[in-house]
C-alpha cells in the first residue's frame, strides 16, 4: 500500500494568502544575496523549493515584483509577507511562512559572497526567552496577536459579533 504524499501549509501573517504544498520538500536553503536580503528585509533568506511538489494557493495569491530579469518575487499584498522566489527551474516559497517550518532544515548557502560579516555568529550572541524580558513584562502583557494561526482556517479574520 502506498503511502500518501506529505502535505505542508503555511501562509502570510494575516492571513490573506495561504498555500499548499504536496510531496516532499528536501531542498531548503539560505541566500544572503543582497536582493534576498532586501527582498525579505533581513540577514538572508531562508527558501524551500517545490520542484517536485504541488504548490496550490489556497486562499488568495501573492501580489508579485519582477526583481530582475529572471525572477519574480511573492509577498502578501495586504501584510507584506515575503512568500516566493519565482524563477525559471521553480517556486522557492520562504521558509519562515510555512505553518510548520521546523522540518525544513537548511543544507547550503547561496550568495555567500553578501554574508554579512557577523552573521556566522549570531549563535553565540546572549540569549533569552521572551517572557524572561522583565523590561518588556508590560508591555508583554498588552500583546492581543491578530496574525494568523498556524494552520488552516475556514475564515479569516474570525467573524464577530452576532
């Protein structure tokens, strides 16, 4: 009996745009090229390639910037969420928006040539959980989150009222 294929979901931060991904995703990878840096506005890009699985966006779509000649990038018109590297060989979707993205380990670097020089150390900088920032406690406590669950949802954002 055949196993059924993985399933992966994932979305923007509010919600506007979902998708799914079905078959396996073993290609996850980091870019510190400078146009992944601006696109994503961060250190470097975390990206998941679907070659070989079937990307369905399933609530909306991503609103697209032609970022060079070659490649498009996806982001959530209404919250801005970075969501693909669309390019000739495929989709890479970001790995940071998958509702689970903690089985989509990275194996290599790309762009290696714009790593910004204190990102192999970020590892070793002082760490501590958010709830341990007794500066932000109240600030902590006022925090009433309207992003996106981590898993799919008939409607959204959630009706109120009668």
């Amino acid at each position: 009996m055949a196993s059924e294929p993985a399933v992966h979901t994932g979305g923007c931060q509010c919600g506007a745009v979902r998708f799914r991904v079905t078959g396996p995703l073993d290609d996850a990878s980091i870019c510190h090229c400078r146009m992944c840096q601006k696109a994503f506005g961060a250190y470097y890009a975390p990206l998941v390639s679907t070659r070989g699985a079937r990307l369905e966006w399933t609530r909306g779509e991503p609103k697209r910037f032609q970022s060079s000649n070659l490649v498009r990038r996806g982001f959530c018109g209404d919250c801005g969420t970075p969501l693909t590297y669309e390019a000739p060989d495929g989709v890479a979707l970001a790995a940071g928006a998958f509702d689970d993205p903690a089985g989509l380990a990275p194996w290599i670097q790309y762009g290696i040539e714009g790593r910004l020089p204190y990102v192999q150390g970020l590892s070793a900088l002082p760490a501590r959980r958010t709830e341990e920032d007794e500066a932000a406690a109240d600030f902590l406590s006022r925090i009433v989150s309207y992003q996106h669950p981590d898993h799919d949802t008939g409607h959204w954002p959630p009706r109120t009222g009668a």
